[in-house]
C-alpha cells in the first residue's frame, strides 16, 4: 500500500495491481510510452538490505553542499506518497505530483502500485532536471522495477535475508538480486558484506568490467545519525561521492555535511524519551540494540512495536527482549500488518499490552525511553498529520 496513491489513480482514472511484481517489461514498455526519462540524468542507483534510506540522505547531503541540486526516490514513504519524491530534501508538490499523473494516465501499459510510482519518480526528474539524481531500489535490485537506469554509481551497503519469498532462502541468492543493479564499466562501492556475499559481488562486477570499492574503515567524523551502522553508510556516501564528483570532490564540504545530515525513522529523537527507528528485520534489530545500549546504558526501556507479517518477528522479539521486558504490540493500517495479538502471543515480555497507541507514550519524570519500532509504515501512521495526540505530546 503506498499511502495517497488512491486519490491521484481515482482523479486520473488509473488502474492499477497493487501486488508486487518482480520483473522490469511492463515498467520498460511504460516508460518507452513516456518518452524514456529514465534516460535522462546522473543517477546514482542503491541496493541493499539495510542503510539505503541513510546513505541516500548522506550522499544527497554531501553533494548538495557542493552545490549540486538533488533528486531522491525513497521506498517506503514517510508520510505519504509526496516524501518518496524529493528534490534537495522538499518533498513533490501535490501539483507537481498531479501534473505527472495526468501524463501517466495517457499509458497503456498495465502497472503495479510501485511501478506506477516509479513511473512518476522519472518523468518529476526530467521534468526538473536536477544535476543528480539517487534512486532507492524497492526490494531486491535486478528486478525491482526501478533497475532501468544506467547510474554512474551503484551502491550496495549491506545484503541480509529479506523478502526470502521473492529473493529466495539463501544469502548468495539474495546477493544476485542486490548485484543486479551493477552496470558495466560503472564503479560500484559496497559495504562491509560477508565473504559469501562478496564473492557474488566480485563475480558480477568481474562480468559488468566495474570497479569493485569497499572502504577498509568507518568514517571517524561527526555525524547526525547514531549507530556504528551510520558510520559505515557515511563512508559509502562519501566514497560514492567521490566517483560522481571525481577532483571537484571537497573533503571538508562533505565533513559538515555529513554532521548535519538526518533521515526520519534511524534512531530518530521524535520527542523526549521518544525514540523512532525503522528496523525491520534481523540485521537492523543488531544495529538497534547495538545503538539502545550505547546510548542509553543504565536506561529503563520501553519497546512500542508492530510488524509486517513477512517479516522474522519471533527472531526479532528475541533479540529486543534482550534489551527491555516491557512491550506494547501496536495494529496499523496495512494489509501486510502482522495483528498484535500474534505478537503478545510469542512474546516472553513479562510487562506487555495490545493495540493501543496511546500507550507509546513515555511516562514523564520516571527516565523511561520508549523505542517505537519494527515497520517504517507504522512509523509512517504514526507520523500522520491525523494522530494530533503525538504532536501535542511533543509541544507541551
């Protein structure tokens, strides 16, 4: 679900599947009806479990202080639809949105959800022609709808298991899939990835003729962003950079930018005792927990929680329920939420209750953090504009 898609497809009178489809004819075939804009531009292209959100928002960060303006695409959104489309960090206008539409509309190619918002990510970009532009693959990478770019750069920060029921069970397989956006003779840099993993990296880029870059150390500079995680994203960013820029790349620019940079949802400080980060799934709950405890060490913690439901949930309460014994299961608006009652059914929590997101809130005066977590679309609903009760906690 891609919140406030319906209006515009109900406006226009576009149809649309909102089932995912893996493959890349139908965005190709509507693409060719559109001109091709995808043709058009400096893109950077980034794949990867975990960090895509962070070292888009780093790497946007650092060359827009160089001066460069600045298209991003983001999956999933923050709030809605608008969020995922972005120019120097502004978010597409509802009249800039609509004008896209009404173009899409013309098509005939039938698409899904995603493929149609990708659809309008690439015409928004030709429209307004920013000097580069960074694209966050949806799911996977060789078959996400948004792999029809030629980039300068391809960008893997991290693969783990994920979406095992379309990437497939085994980690090498799901590494295809990120390598997928690697193109021939472009640089790729990637994360610090395991050894089988790397081994499907080097291949591909042996096949595509592409410069293989993995920074042999974390960046040691100031950072907005918490978490050892954001330091390896940083350096990424940086390396990436470095390739779109090549000699006008400025080391200091890139320094304060990065100490400025933020992306909603990674360990975001929402109000006090309020903490909300987008992890997922196996490897980011690591890097969560990693982050709580060198955070808030001594600290009283709260977990607020929902799921979807093809996500490792038991494996994730266990590795939260290391770090707190007081849980709240949230429901959400999503047809892949996992209920919360599933969740309080599995959960060895001693302290826990279902449902209520008035309960997420922490209790003033007693040194308790709460960490809102385990979806970026609950994070999403929560941030709604409708949900006044978390706006008027964080005024008062």
């Amino acid at each position: 679900m891609i919140n406030g898609l319906a209006e515009y497809k109900k406006r226009w009178d576009i149809e649309t599947d909102n089932a995912i489809k893996p493959g890349l004819d139908a965005i190709r075939s509507a693409l060719g009806e559109l001109g091709n804009p995808e043709a058009e531009g400096r893109f950077a292209h980034i794949a990867g479990t975990n960090g895509k959100g962070s070292t888009a928002a780093m790497l946007s960060a650092v060359l827009q202080a160089h001066g460069k303006s600045v298209g991003t695409f983001y999956s999933p959104g923050i709030i809605d639809l608008h969020d995922q489309i972005q120019i120097n960090g502004e978010p597409i206008s509802p009249q800039a949105l609509d004008e896209v539409m009404k173009e899409l509309s013309g098509i005939e190619t039938a698409l899904t959800d995603f493929e149609l918002l990708t659809a309008a990510a690439y015409v928004h970009f030709r429209n307004a022609s920013p000097d580069y532009v960074i694209i966050e693959a949806g799911m996977g990478g060789r078959f996400d709808s948004t792999n029809v770019i030629d980039p300068e750069v391809a960008i893997i920060p991290s693969v783990s298991k994920e979406h095992t029921n379309f990437l497939g069970e085994d980690i090498k397989d799901i590494a295809f899939h990120k390598a997928g956006i690697i193109k021939k003779w472009r640089p790729v840099v990637a994360g610090p990835l395991e050894e089988q993993v790397m081994e499907v990296i080097r291949e591909v880029t042996q096949k595509q003729h592409a410069e293989l870059i993995v920074p042999g150390t974390p960046y040691q500079g100031m950072l907005s962003l918490k978490g050892a995680h954001q330091r390896w994203n940083a350096q990424i960013a940086l390396e990436a950079t470095k390739e779109l820029l090549g000699t006008s790349f400025d080391g200091q620019l890139a320094q304060v930018a990065l100490s400025k940079a933020s992306i909603p949802y990674r360990f975001e400080a929402y109000a006090e005792g309020l903490i909300f980060d987008g992890a997922h799934n196996e490897a980011s709950i690591d890097a969560l927990v990693e982050t709580i405890r060198a955070e808030f060490p001594g600290k009283s913690i709260r977990i607020a929680m929902g799921m979807l439901k093809d996500k490792p949930y038991e494996k994730v309460l266990r590795k939260l329920e290391a770090i707190s014994d007081d849980f709240v299961f949230l429901d959400f608006d999503n047809p892949r939420a996992l209920p919360a009652e599933k969740l309080f059914a599995v959960s060895n929590s001693k302290i826990k209750t279902i449902k209520n997101i008035y309960d997420i809130l922490p209790v003033n005066g007693y040194g308790e953090v709460t960490i809102v977590t385990g979806s970026l679309y609950l994070l999403s609903t929560l941030k709604n504009p409708d949900v006044l009760f978390l706006k008027h906690y964080r005024n008062n």
